[in-house]
C-alpha cells in the first residue's frame, strides 16, 4: 500500500522553488538568445535568475518543500548557465583560456564535491563540518560569505561583459581602464575580484579534497563487493534506493526495491551513529567493508 505521507512524482514537479527553477531556465534561455542583440536586458534576466537561485532555497526550507529533484536542478542551472556565460567571455577577451579553465574548474570541482558526498552517505554536498580546511568549512557553513563570493563571480562576469566592445580585448586592460571611466565601477570591481578570487580558491579546494576522497576510497583495505544480480535473476534489477533509520533497533538500514523486497542491515557504529563500514552504493553493487549482514529476501 503506498504511503500518503510521501509526495508522489507530479506533486514534487509543482513545489514553489522547482517553479521556480522552471523560471530561472526560461530566463536564461531567453537572456543567452539575445545576449549580443540587447547586452543590457541580457545582464538585468541573467542576474534575475541569478538571485532566484537564493529565493528557491528560502522557499524550500519555508515551505518544507526539499526535494533531491530540486537541489539537483539548482544545481544544474547553476552550472549551465555560468558554463555558457565564460564560453562567451572567452570568445571576446584573450587569452580565452582563461575563462575556459574556470568553466573547467567549477563543472569539476562541483561534480567531484557532489560524488564524493553520495559516496560517504551524506544527503548534502555543503555537510563539510568534518573538512580539514577552515577556510572550505567557512564557506560553506555562512551563508552570507558563500553568497557574497558567488554573487561576486557573476557580477564580475557580468560587467565583463558589459564593457567589452571588440572580440579581441584584454581582460587585465578593461579591468584597469575602468579607472579612468567611473571611480565607483572601478572599487566595485575590487570588491567582486575579492570574492571572485575566494571562489576559485574553494573550487581548488573542493576539486583536491573530492580527489583524495575518491582516490582514497578506491584503494581501501578488506573492500568486498557483492554484485545484487548474483542474488537475482539479471533481468530484475534494482530500480530505487531509499535510506531508513531504525533508532530502536539502532540500525541503518538500506532497502533496494526489485519484485521481490531485498534488505541489508547494518549494525551502527557506536562511537560515532555512522555506519563506517559503508563505502559507497551504485546502481545494483553494494560495496562495504568487513560489515556483518542480514540478508532477508521475502
């Protein structure tokens, strides 16, 4: 019987902060169509969206409205249109390269934070409480400091963008000859380097520590694998993964939905509440260490 607690498929479509991501794409699409046509009203729907980006976060945790669905399209918006904005950039300034190894550098820094978080079990790329570095734990732990450096970035972008006139200029002369044009444009760009250069910085950060992360727990010692098609037949394959807890049993428990119910439970670890032994669950291997199993197949 299904449970009328849950929010079924169509329901978490409409949550306020998804619309919300639906307008922030329409905005963008709309924004990059036209961005060399009308450069001003390009910059005014991009930063738009831009600070929705905030507004659907608030909705969320306002209306209890948190969906896995949403942070992953947030996420995706994000990073498709700072992508398509430093494509452009780099189209107009040299060295290109430049703004095309920031886009490299914020794609993969970002998809390695939000691998290694699923491989060590934790619902939120921005859980960096444990992190060696206090300046990533800074930023990720204030929210007014993580939105300074973000909103940092894409004002630096934009006004990039807005003062460029040939497709061969040099970045580093615009910045300067600023100066002479407007005093204000000129300290404001000081202020936005500053967090733009922190950003960057937390990119590096991230992108090393998801490395070490995932190098790390690739060459862990006692791993065992079991692959879940021994245990079935190949064509039933594991198609959902939902995570429960079980606090007065004091289990973890994951729960793999096939035609017929296959559950493993994991004794917790004491000391810390968290299942150590668990490494990582992909697709329909389950990898853990040294963890005694009960396996109950109804």
């Amino acid at each position: 019987m299904a449970d009328k607690s849950k929010p079924t498929m169509s329901t978490i479509y409409l949550y306020v902060p998804n619309i919300i991501g639906y307008i922030r794409v329409i905005m963008n699409c709309v924004a990059f169509a036209i961005c060399f046509s009308h450069k001003g009203l390009f910059s005014i729907l991009y930063f738009i969206s831009f600070v929705c980006d905030g507004i659907d976060g608030w909705f969320a945790r306002k209306l209890n409205q948190v969906s896995t669905f949403g942070a992953v399209l947030d996420m995706v918006t994000d990073r498709i249109s700072t992508a398509c904005l430093l494509v452009i950039l780099s189209q107009i300034y040299r060295p290109s390269l430049v703004f095309l190894s920031l886009l490299a550098l914020d794609i993969a820094s970002h998809w390695f934070q939000m691998y290694s978080t699923f491989l060590t079990g934790k619902t939120s790329h921005k859980d960096v409480k444990d992190s060696s570095s206090w300046l990533f734990r800074l930023y990720y732990g204030n929210r007014m400091f993580m939105a300074y450096c973000c909103v940092s970035c894409e004002v630096l972008y934009i006004i990039l963008f807005l003062l460029a006139k040939n497709q061969t200029e040099d970045v580093v002369d615009v910045l300067l000859s600023s100066r002479k044009h407007s005093l204000a444009l000129f300290l404001l760009e000081v202020l936005v380097l500053f967090g733009w250069a922190v950003k960057q910085t937390i990119n590096i950060i991230q992108l090393e520590l998801g490395y070490d992360l995932l190098t790390s727990s690739s060459n862990s010692q006692g791993l065992s694998l079991i692959n879940l098609e021994c245990l079935k037949p190949p064509q039933m394959h594991v198609f959902c993964m939902t995570l429960t807890e079980s606090r007065r049993h004091n289990l973890v428990t994951f729960r793999y939905l096939m035609l017929h119910s296959l559950e493993f439970s994991f004794e917790r670890d004491d000391a810390s509440g968290i299942p150590h032994h668990i490494e990582r669950t992909t697709g329909d291997l389950l990898l853990f260490r040294n963890a005694q199993m009960n396996l109950c197949l109804s």
